[in-house]
C-alpha cells in the first residue's frame, strides 16, 4: 500500500490554497486555450472581486442598478493590464498616453450551463475581444467560451457572436459601474475585436505580468 507520500511535490505546499493570479498558470495551450478564475456569475446581485493582495474572493460593491452580467466574468492568471497593454490601446485607438488599468485582464465565458457561484477555475477559448476605455485607461474585456461547450464551444472567431450578444455586453460594461446619483462614468467602447487580435491582448498581458512579478513562477 503506498502512503500518502506518493501525492508529495517539492514545490508545493498542499496545505494551501494557490493564489488564483499567481499560483495558476495560463495553461499549456495558451493563448488559444486559456486558465480562468471566474469571480462573478449572471446570477450575482454583488460584483465579486480577486482581492489581488490575500487570493480571496471578495465583495467589490453591490449592484445598485438591476443590471446583471450577461456571462460568466472573471480574469487571466498571470497577466496584467501594464505598458505594454496600455500602449497597444494606444495604438489602435489612436488616442495617445492610454494606460494599463493595472489589474490582471478580464475575460467574458459564453456557456450553455448554469454555473451556481464564482471563485472557480475553468478552462476557456477566446475568440475575440472588446476595447473599452475606463477613464483613459485600457480595460480589455476578452470574450470566450468554455471548451468543450455544447453550444458555443464550436464558435471559433468573433463573427460567431450574434449581434444581439454584443449588444448585450457593450450596453452593460458602458452602464455597470453607474451609481445612483453618483458623477458619470468616462467608459467608451472603441471596437469589438478578432481572435488573432485577442491573443495578442493575452501575450502582452502577460508580459507585463512577467515585467512586475519577474521572480513568479511561470
């Protein structure tokens, strides 16, 4: 009978938890499959938060309006919206000085299923991508689907998301963050993008991950 030491790995500490932005990696296949921490579901009345200093899912603020997230929403492990990021917006938008939003790169996952809560791990294909700007920063929002889906998980390229579906989505990240009485939120839409152009986001994303965390693992 073998023991328990079979399971043993030098280099980690079972007794914890791995940081979901540190302690996962993006996979082997990426950027065309990619890790995935989700932190909110379309069933969330709260907006849901990977607390960046302790790996813990918190609560970010209450959704003070009754719109909900069209999609599972969640981030890339080891990425990081920094110079590089902001400077390819820059670039593309053709508004100059954009700059990262300095948190690790968001992603949207087309699924058929109902997932219940969020602070889970999935596998996901992006095909695409929305450019939004957050008050002059490059907030990248990376829209997949989850592998293996019986639905959406043929979908290949961002032409194979209905209109409607990005109707949905644009409508929600230009109005999710309003408040009550509060002051207008600077956000802007400034093109849906492809597949190969996601990836791009994604392998820029993680290098300024590497730049800022160069003794991680990867």
């Amino acid at each position: 009978m073998t023991g328990h030491n079979s399971f043993k790995d030098p280099e980690r500490n079972l007794n914890f938890k791995a940081h979901p932005w540190h302690g996962v990696s993006l996979g082997n296949d990426w950027p065309g499959i990619v890790n995935t921490y989700i932190e909110v579901v379309p069933s969330d009345t709260v907006k849901y938060e990977l607390d960046k200093e302790t790996g813990l899912l918190k609560i970010d603020r209450p959704q003070l309006y009754s719109s909900i997230y069209p999609t599972l929403y969640g981030m890339l492990p080891q990425t990081y919206c920094g110079p590089k990021v902001g400077n390819y917006c820059s670039r593309k938008s053709g508004y100059p000085d954009i700059r990262g939003d300095d948190d690790p790169l968001d992603i949207c996952v087309m699924t058929e299923k109902i997932v219940p809560h969020g602070d889970i791990l999935l596998q996901a294909k992006p095909i695409g991508g929305i450019r939004l700007l957050d008050d002059g920063e490059a907030d990248d929002k990376i829209l997949a689907v989850l592998v293996n889906d019986a639905l959406y998980g043929h979908w290949a390229d961002i032409g194979d998301f209905p209109t409607a579906v990005i109707k949905r989505l644009e409508h929600f990240f230009l109005t999710y963050k309003q408040m009550p009485g509060g002051p207008d939120q600077k956000c802007t839409i400034e093109t849906i993008y492809s597949r190969a152009e996601a990836h791009e986001v994604i392998r820029l994303a993680h290098a300024d991950y590497k730049n800022l965390f160069p003794g991680e693992r990867q």
